[in-house]
C-alpha cells in the first residue's frame, strides 16, 4: 500500500528514492516520487516544480536518500499560499538513473 505524504508543519520525511508514478490528483494527472521509509514503506511526495527543481539541482538518483521537511504554509510576494520546504540529497553508489 502506497500512502501520499500529507504533512504537518516541521514533518520531516527521510527514505530511499524508489521511483515516480503518475495519478490521477486534484490538478489532473499529476507525477509523485516514491520514497522507501526506513520502515520499509512506501510514501508518495507530489512532484512539485520546487521539488523536481530541488532534485535536479542535487543531481538525485533512484536509490540516493533524500531529507524532506514540510516548514508549513507561508505567503509568497504576491499573497499567494505556499507550502516551504528544504530537501536533502545522499548521494548513494546504487543510484542509477534520473528521478
């Protein structure tokens, strides 16, 4: 069973980056990565164009760990709610290809 992340402020997720799917979300069809939790379960992370951004920027891999932390909901320049996170990558030699 594959939960979807739904954090609270100051939730930290840490786990081995699995894979990405695509699902049907409340924006249309949308893409998640999979994370593997040091419980061995899977949780699903929306695909954010921060978090894709963040990812690529740290060159992350399948396999590589990664660090999530959901600060909380903050007001953008324009007014506009958004959700602050910071994101960690461990680079890992069993990564093998992009995320």
């Amino acid at each position: 069973l594959i939960e979807t992340w739904r954090p609270e402020p100051c939730e930290v997720l840490e786990g081995q980056i699995e894979g990405a799917r695509k699902i049907d979300g409340p924006f249309g069809v949308q893409e998640q990565i999979l994370i593997r939790t040091t419980d061995g379960g899977i949780i699903a992370v929306w695909l954010t164009k921060w978090i894709a951004g963040q990812l690529r920027a740290n060159g992350t891999e399948i396999g590589d760990l990664i660090s999530l932390t959901f600060h909380g909901k903050e007001l953008g320049k324009s007014g506009a709610a958004f959700n602050r996170m910071s994101l960690v990558t461990l680079k890992t030699s069993e990564g093998y290809s992009n995320v």
